[in-house]
C-alpha cells in the first residue's frame, strides 16, 4: 500500500519555486495545508493519468493519481519544461475545485424577477432540456425584435467552438477582460514587432529589468524557475516597483522603490542614455528595425527625456538610472519582460509605457534572441471551422456600445474592454435585451456595483460557469460548465514555447453531477438555435470526437486524439533559430510607428502623467496584487487556496502608519472617489509611504460560495472605470484599462 502524507513539507516541495514570492507575505505559511490525521492511503490500483493544469496560460503538464474513480493527488509532468516536475499552489489544489461542495450541479432557472448581488433568485433545478429549450427562445426571440446587436456576450473569443457559437449569433457586442491584462501589450506588440509574444528567455539572461511585473511572485513556475536559475548563473536582476515584498524585488540584486506610474519617465530616460551614448546593439537596430529610416525623429524624441527630468517624476536617482541604462546595454543579452496584468501597463500612460520598454527590448538586440523575448514555436492546430466549414455567418455592424468601432487599433482587436462596459451600458439604456456570460465574475470589472447596477437591468441573461459567483445571482438561467478536469482538448504551448509543445487535456473523471464541457453545451445550443452551423453536410450533428481526431491527425500530434491520450505530451526539440526578419509590413520592427501617427497617435513612447494622482483629500497612491496562491476572483471558495489566504488586508508602511495613529490589526477605512471598502491594517516597511495596497480577489459576495463569502473587501471597488472618450482624448493607442490608476484616503475606525 502506497502512502500519500498530505502535510505542508510536501505542499511545498511539490509546488517548486512559484511559491517563493508568496512566502513574502505575514502569516503565509500559517495553516498552509492542515495535517491530515493520518497518512492519506493510495490504493494500489491507482492509476495516473497525463492531463494539463488550466488555471494559467503556462498549461502546466501534470500527473493526476485516481484511486477508484477518485481525484487524490496531482504533481507536475517532470518531462514539460513549463513545471518540469513542479506545480504552484493553484495546480496544486486541484482536488479543491473538483470538490467543491459548492460547484453549480445542474441547470436552473430563476423564480425571483428582483435581481441583484445579495438577492435570493428563487432558484429552482430543471433539466438541460428545458434550460437550453429556454435559453433558445430568448436568444431567437431577441434576435428577431430587435437585432443580434441587442445580445451582448461577456466571454472570450475562445476556445474555437465558443467562437462559432458567436459568429452564429453575430453580435458586435462581445467584451472580455482583455484591456485589464494585456491590450495594450498586444496593440503595441504587433505594431513594432510583428506580433504578440509571451516567450520570455530568462534561463540564458544575463541582466533582467522588471517594471512592475513580478515575474517570480505571479507563480508562473517556468519563469519564477527560470529566474531564479539566472541569478544563480550571475545574471543581474533589477526590479522597479513601489512594493519591495514582491517575489522578484525579494530575489533581486536591486529593489527600486518607484513612484506608481512613472516608469515610463525613467524607461524613456533609460533609451535617452542608450541613444546618447551610442549604446545599443547596432548590428540588430540598424540591419534588422527602420531605425535608419527614421533615426532624426527617433533621437530627437528622447532627446528632453534626460535622467535629470525622469528623477523629479519617478523619485529614481539620475545616476541610478543612468547607471543601470549603461549596464542593461552593455551586458547582455538583456530582457525588460512585458507580461498580463503588469502594473505599469495599466495606467493611463500604460501604452506608452509597454511601447517604451518594448524598444528598449529592441535597442538591447534581444528580440527572439536568446535571453530576450521570444515569439512562440507552436503546433498549429485547426479550429472547429477548418475541420466542418460552416455556412456564411450573419455580418455584424461593427458597432458596438462602447465604441470599440470609433478606435483604429481597438476596433481591429475587437477584444476587451470591461473597464467601460458599464459606460457603454449606462449611455445606451435598453439597447441590450440579453446576455450571455461565461466564466466571468463582476470582480473582474473596476468599480462593480456600478457594472452590476447595469447588468441586472438586461431583461434575460443566461450564464455558463463553474462556481457560484456573483454574476450568477444577475442571471435568469445557469448552465453549469464542466472543470479542466473533466474535458478534452489539445493545447499549443504558446507562454514558453522555444520548440514545438503540446499537451493534452482530458478527462481525469467523468464531469461531476450533471455538468457538462462547454464544447458540448454549446453545440447542445447550437442544435436548437442554429441548427445549420452545428450539422455536418449529410444532415447529421457534428461529433466533437471526430473534431479532435481530426484537429490531432492534422496538427501531426497522432493518428487521433485516443492516441494523443496515451501519449499525453508532444514535443519537437529543435534548435533556437531567430528570426532574420518579422511579421511586419516591411520585415522589419519598428521603432517609429507610422501606423499609429497616421491615425492620429503617437509614434513614439511620449510622457504622460497617470490618470489619478494624490491630492489633499485622496493622498495615497493604491497599488493592488493578486496572491500566488491565487487566479483573479475565481479561486479563493477552493478550501485549500482558502486556507493558505482566505482573506485581505490593507497594507500600509509603517511610518505613515504612526503619523495616523493607526496599529496592526485595525479596521481601516480605504476610500477613493468612486467607493470605500474596510480591511485590518498591516504594517510593513516594505512599501513606500505614499502607497497602500489592497490584494484582489477577496470580498465575495454571493453567499453560495460558502468559503469565500464575506472574507475581505473588493479592492475592485476602488477603482474608478472609464469611457471611450477617456481613452480617445488621452490618445491611448491601446486602451489600457487604468485598474492599478487610483488614489486613496485612509482612516482608522
């Protein structure tokens, strides 16, 4: 008989180095994992089966042990180099998701017509039939009075099939959370270099500079790994943020205490000296970007953008900033990584700044280089619509409430924007006569009473998803959705992809209760809604087993996806070839964006101040981060994430503590000019004076998630929104949704 010890040692041995910057936190290791009261037994005739960890882009492989037909244990896939053998706590707790007590169990409908976040919907259980029958009514019914504009979707433009369930439905109206995480960086991105790339080479660094972006603290095993095998190799880290309890200001050779939303003075001040000094990689900027083409404009730019001129604004010493210019092009190969959610991308300057610190990238020569940024090497693997064409899809007005279509770069993504769909809504009463969400909280939208004041005026809504959240009590019909652990798919290795990888997805258990995948809702729906794009050409209804036997047969992964399951993972080591030219008009990266000065933006990174800044009656900057251990608000009703941290705090430096009179432990008042929430204090030396942080992701409200409930306080309440219009007059190329902009008071009670 096979033991496994579910005590913490082995939490933490198994959930690697991602938990390092965790450990920063007061009161991190209390009660990590209760000790069982005795060692967990694994039956002999436990199986383990290859499958993918879905709480992140990195797509982890894994191990998962079922032990008569039950989930026990799960442990990283020592082969994939994502985890290479190691998970972060949110892998880890995987067995917490799957038996969740509270996890949606059936379909319902709701009998109570008050909606609204703390009101009892009256829910009663129906069958799939019914719900689906329901669902469909409505959507034809909407779609015939008033116009597939008046449906509105909250969810992603994938996977493949939720795609063609959209294109059906041909609304303009679909929002994601995009502009929260990383817009901005793919507006950029593709502008100047080609295209958006989440590789990152930190392993074969040798100077690494992070703005904000806490490479090793976010968990994301590979790089937390891969950053901390740099340091041991002699690479120089240096890290740019207000808060040096950040796993990577933790491991860094140099924590730098920045003022919030002032990288963009001192990257630009950093590309002055590198310009000034002749300091930059000449071979690749003048042979490989159009530089040469523009280098008067592009020097005469950064010019006033002195060290001298950035000290005033960021409080980074000139010669710091000269210094570490000089080092950063002069001992590489150098990367500034870009990420999701960075902090100094999500400002109102944050465009500009993503902009800045990608030609800084560019000038270090590092661009699909080793040691830099790395566009991905992946598998292409054919969509639903590839394998069963569909019939021409309805064309949509390109029109859409918050006026995505009025912005070049934005309207072309045709993504995100939660940060003004309650503007969009709110300008636009009655246009929207029903939704549809999947797998998003209204946790995931600054200032939520103001979102869901909106959305519980749409007349039927209906909602996909897992767990309980808020967003469920604003629906007319639930669809519980099936977890990771429970479906199958392929998944292309794209965050860290230096070769080919793929892994599969499939189910470790049958899904639980009546659940479903979506793949298999959706075309369920589909069926009823739009029956003529969900049959194959002889009449009969797509099999989504044929589907990924045929996606696995052409992306050369096997002869069908029962052979990719035994197999598990793919991968094609091959040397690192870089590019020798990128996918852009001309081959070339561009420094100066012409693209953008035609249609009326800057070409260039140029300095604008954030959108909200201390004042007498809000003089605290608000910083804000999400705990390791956790995934934005979707995490936190897991009894074993629960327990590592189930609340939050604010935390406030100590000096400005004692000039309040405020102590450890006491019920503060945090207030912004759109909302307030209460949380204790905690006292750190570790953030600037100026600067109170408030962790996300707690504060739930929806009393169907037992564990989670009432624990905390919606930092997201703070947080301002914001308009089209805020966006166009800032002349914002990428539409950076300012969720880390805001300005705080604070006040003992």
């Amino acid at each position: 008989m096979n033991t496994l010890d579910a005590n913490r040692r082995e939490f933490l041995k198994t959930s690697g180095t991602a938990l390092a910057g965790a450990a920063v936190l007061p009161g991190f290791l209390d009660g990590i994992v209760r000790k069982a009261s005795g060692p967990v037994p694994l039956a002999d005739t436990a199986t383990q089966i290859i499958s993918d960890c879905a709480w992140c882009g990195s797509a982890c492989g894994m191990k998962a042990t079922v032990s008569g037909g039950v989930l026990t244990f799960v442990e990283g896939l020592p082969e994939d180099i994502q985890g290479g053998g190691k998970m972060c706590a949110k892998g880890k707790a995987a067995t917490g998701y799957l038996y969740d007590p509270d996890r949606l169990k059936y379909p319902m409908k709701r009998t109570n017509p008050v909606k609204g976040v703390g009101v009892d919907a009256g829910w009663v259980r129906i069958t799939w039939d019914e719900a689906l029958d329901l669902a469909t009514a409505k959507l034809k019914e909407t779609i015939e009075k008033n116009g597939r504009d008046s449906v509105m979707i909250l969810g992603l433009a994938s996977p493949d099939v939720w795609a063609r369930f959209q294109n059906c439905i041909g609304t303009s109206n679909r929002f994601d959370h995009w502009d929260e995480c990383f817009l901005a960086n793919r507006v950029v991105s593709a502008n100047v270099i080609g295209g958006f790339v989440w590789g990152h080479d930190f392993a074969n660094a040798k100077y690494i500079v992070t703005f904000g972006w806490d490479v090793v603290g976010k968990a994301k095993v590979v790089w937390a790994r891969a950053v901390t095998d740099a340091k041991k190799k002699g690479a120089k880290i240096v890290s740019f943020n207000p808060y040096k309890a950040a796993g990577t200001s933790v491991v860094a050779d140099e924590a730098i205490s920045i003022r919030p939303g002032s990288d963009l003075a001192v990257v630009n001040a950093m590309i002055h000296v590198i310009l000034a000094e002749n300091l930059y990689d000449k071979a690749f900027v003048e042979g490989l970007t159009n530089f040469p083409q523009y280098e008067t404009e592009i020097r005469a730019h950064f010019a006033p953008y002195t060290p001298e001129w950035a000290e005033a604004l960021s409080d980074v010493p000139a010669e710091t900033i000269t210094r570490i210019a000089r080092e950063f092009a002069t001992n590489g190969p150098a990367i500034a990584p870009i990420h999701k959610k960075t902090p100094s991308a999500n400002y109102a300057n944050g465009s500009e700044t993503t902009f800045a610190i990608t030609i800084l990238n560019v000038l270090a020569g590092t661009i699909d280089r080793p040691g830099g940024r790395f566009f991905p090497r992946t598998h292409t693997i054919p969509g639903i619509d590839a394998i069963v064409p569909p019939p021409a899809y309805p064309a949509k007005s390109g029109v859409d409430i918050v006026g995505r279509h009025r912005h070049p770069f934005l309207k072309a993504v045709g993504s995100g924007m939660f940060s003004c769909l309650a503007d969009g809504l709110r300008k636009n009463p009655g246009k929207i006569q029903m939704g549809i969400i999947t797998r998003y909280s209204t946790m995931a939208f600054p200032n939520p009473p103001e979102v869901e004041a909106e959305l519980k005026k749409i007349p039927f809504t209906v909602v996909c998803d897992i767990f309980p959240n808020e967003i469920i009590e604003l629906a007319d019909v639930v669809l519980p959705s099936a977890l990771y652990l429970e479906v199958s798919d392929l998944v292309a290795r794209d965050h860290h992809a230096p070769y080919k990888m793929t892994v599969v997805r499939q189910p470790v258990v049958p899904p639980q209760f009546e659940t479903k995948p979506l793949g298999s809702i959706l075309l369920a729906w589909g069926l009823k809604a739009f029956p003529e794009y969900w049959k194959n050409p002889d009449g009969t209804p797509i099999n989504m087993g044929y589907v990924l036997d045929e996606k696995t047969k052409r992306a050369g992964l096997g002869a069908n996806f029962a052979e990719m399951k035994a197999k598990g993972f793919v991968k094609e080591v091959a040397p690192f070839v870089p590019r020798t030219s990128f996918p852009t008009a001309s081959g070339k990266i561009n420094i100066y964006v012409k693209a953008f000065a035609d249609a009326g933006f800057e070409p260039l990174p140029t300095w604008k101040q954030k959108r909200d800044v201390p004042s007498s009656q809000y003089p605290f900057y608000l910083l804000t981060i999400i705990p390791p251990m956790h995934i934005r608000n979707t995490t936190e009703n897991n009894r074993i994430t629960n327990e590592i941290k189930g609340t939050n705090e604010v935390f406030i430096n100590v000096q400005t503590a004692r000039g309040l009179g405020i102590s450890e432990g006491d019920t503060i008042k945090v207030r912004s000019r759109v909302g307030e929430i209460q949380v204790p204090a905690r006292l750190t030396e570790a953030i600037r004076p100026d600067c109170v942080l408030v962790p996300h992701g707690f504060g739930h409200q929806s009393r169907l998630m037992t564990a989670a409930y009432g624990k905390g306080a919606k930092d997201a309440i703070l947080v301002p929104g914001q308009s089209m219009d805020d966006i166009l007059a800032r002349k914002d190329v990428g539409g950076a949704a300012c969720i880390m902009d805001a300005v705080v008071s604070i006040a003992k009670i």
